[in-house]
C-alpha cells in the first residue's frame, strides 16, 4: 500500500464518518448499492466492524466475543455510537505492535496489517455506498483509491470468490481510477442495486 494503512483506515472512517453526520432525519431508510441494505443498516455495519476491531487486535476470537455485538449497534444515537466506535477502533489500530498482532477472523488468521487493510477497503467503498444513497458528493480521496486498488489487486479474486462483492462490471478504456475500483467491487455507475 502506498501509505501507512493506518493512516488510509484513519482517513477512511473520518470520510464515513463526515457523511454520517450529515443525514437527515428522513435518509435513514433511502436504499443503498448494497443489496437489502438501507443507510441505517450500512452505517449500523461499519459501527459493527468498528466495535470488533479493539477485540480482535486484542487477540480475542470471534467465539470468545461470542454474540456480545449482534443487535443493533446505533441505539437512539446513531451519530454517536459512530463517532464512539471509530474512536476506539482508531487508537486500537494506531497501538504500538497493532499490525504484527494476529487478527482471529472468522475465516481464519490474518496479520494485524492485513486485517487493517480490509478494514480499510470495506469503509472507503462503503463510503462512497452512503454518499449515493444520501445524495452527497461521490468523489472519493483518490490517494486512498489509489491505495485500494493497489492492494485489491491481489485480494480480488479471493473475495469474488468468497462471494461478498458482485461481479465485475465492465470499464470502457479511459475510466478514471475510482470507477475502476468500484467497478471492480461490483458497483455499478447507477443505482441499480448492487452487492454489499
């Protein structure tokens, strides 16, 4: 990755995060490229992944943490249970030794480096997830979508093949470095429904 993961993590949620804050009282069930996803529940996933990342870095296993973070992550204060969790999950990713721990994920064990680099790809797409569904500017930082592709590069066809993003759409040549991302997470260039 072309800069310090944790940094592009960081810089990530802070553009989730920017976005959350700014949706009305009546975005909250507008549908999202995810499939089945509304904007609550694309913002109650990312609050999720955030709560885990304090754990697993930790060195806990998703059976220890058991069903501690099923249910519902925003309460009646979704801009601060956001804000809580990145928090947290901010400082644990930023701990002296994060990125040389072992993450225990459900698929198995990954470096601490790694686990944050997929932390980081699931929120810079998610972003811009939230910014069709609320209507807010696209663009996403193209340092940090330069920084995607590159390591998406080699975890693509594992993911494809797991079968947690869509299918690849089609680019004509000339497409600009974001849509080629998106396109290659499944995103389609209008809102016609999409993987999560």
């Amino acid at each position: 990755m072309s800069i310090d993961t944790r940094e592009a993590y960081r810089r990530a949620l802070d553009a989730f995060g920017a976005l959350v804050h700014r949706i009305g009282p009546g975005q909250w069930r507008l549908p999202t490229p995810c499939v089945d996803w509304d904007v609550r529940t694309l913002v109650d996933h990312v609050v999720r992944e955030n709560r885990w990342v304090p754990l697993l870095l930790a060195g806990r296993t998703v059976g220890e943490v058991g069903d501690a973070l099923d249910g519902d992550m925003l309460g009646d204060d979704a801009l601060k249970a956001f804000d809580t969790s990145a928090t947290a999950a901010v400082q644990a990713v930023f701990e002296d030794g994060a990125l040389a721990r072992v993450a225990h994920l459900s698929f198995g064990d990954v470096p601490g480096g790694e686990y944050v680099a997929e932390l980081f790809a699931d929120v810079l797409i998610h972003t811009w997830d939230l910014a069709r569904a609320v209507g807010a500017d696209e663009r996403l930082d193209p340092e940090l979508v330069d920084a995607c592709a590159a390591w998406f590069a080699d975890a693509e066809k594992g993911y494809r093949q797991a079968g947690v993003i869509g299918e690849q759409r089609p680019t004509p040549a000339g497409t600009d470095a974001q849509t080629r991302l998106l396109a290659a997470w499944g995103r389609p260039p209008q809102s016609d429904g999409d993987d999560d």
